[in-house]
C-alpha cells in the first residue's frame, strides 16, 4: 500500500529524511511498520496510506457535473466584480456631491444688500 507524506514546513526532517511540503508517493515497502508509526505520530508530517482512502476515484459524469458548477460560479463572479465595479462609481459620485453639498453649507452664505443710509430708528417725541 503506497504512502503519501506532506511536510507542514518544506525540509521538515523525520527518520534521517527531509520531507517535502508538496506531496510525495511512496511505494508501500519503503517504510516498515515502526517507521508508519513514528511518521503518523509527528504532528509536522501528514501521512496517508492510500488503502485509508476510501472513494476517491471519480466517474466522468461526477467530473463533467463539477466543472459545470465551476463555470457557473465562475459566472456568477463575473456578474459580482462588474456590481461592485457599478456600485464602486455609484459610491464616487454620491461621495462628490456629498462634499459639494457640505462645501456650500460651510461656505458664509452672501449677505444682503445694504442700503447706503442706515436706517434712524428715532422715536417721536409727543
């Protein structure tokens, strides 16, 4: 039963070997039983015997399904990016009225014509 191992950090050295972090194929006699054992129990090394893995062969239908359902995401993210491009420009124009809005509110409004006389508020005496 051949083996896979991956090291969780590239170079990673178990039972005088550096370990890879891609995942390497071994032929089911390079290791003994003792060796399984300590490779399995590393907490640095993720070890598969192939036998464990149950199912994973996949029928051309299961394949074709999936990559439909991929370009259907793929699609449906196409249609996301261009919303949020849309929403993008949408936010940038109401943003830019927005602060001509705030600039003529702070700005003093102009005040109202003066007259050249001042008017006299006298009160008549009587």
């Amino acid at each position: 039963m051949p083996v896979q191992i991956t090291a969780r950090r590239d170079g990673f050295r178990r039972l005088g070997m550096a370990h890879s972090a891609s995942t390497v194929t071994y032929p089911d006699d390079r290791f003994t039983p003792e060796e399984l054992r300590i490779l399995k129990a590393e907490p640095n090394l993720i070890v598969t015997e192939m036998n464990d893995v149950v199912g994973t062969q996949t029928s051309s239908s299961e394949l074709s399904e999936a990559h439909g359902r991929i370009a259907e995401l793929e699609a449906g993210m196409l249609v996301l990016n261009q919303d949020i491009n849309d929403l993008k420009t949408q936010l940038d124009s109401v943003t830019a009225e927005r602060d001509q809005l705030l600039t003529a509110q702070a700005s003093p409004a102009p005040s109202e014509p003066t007259s050249a006389e001042p008017e006299k508020s006298e009160k008549k005496k009587g």
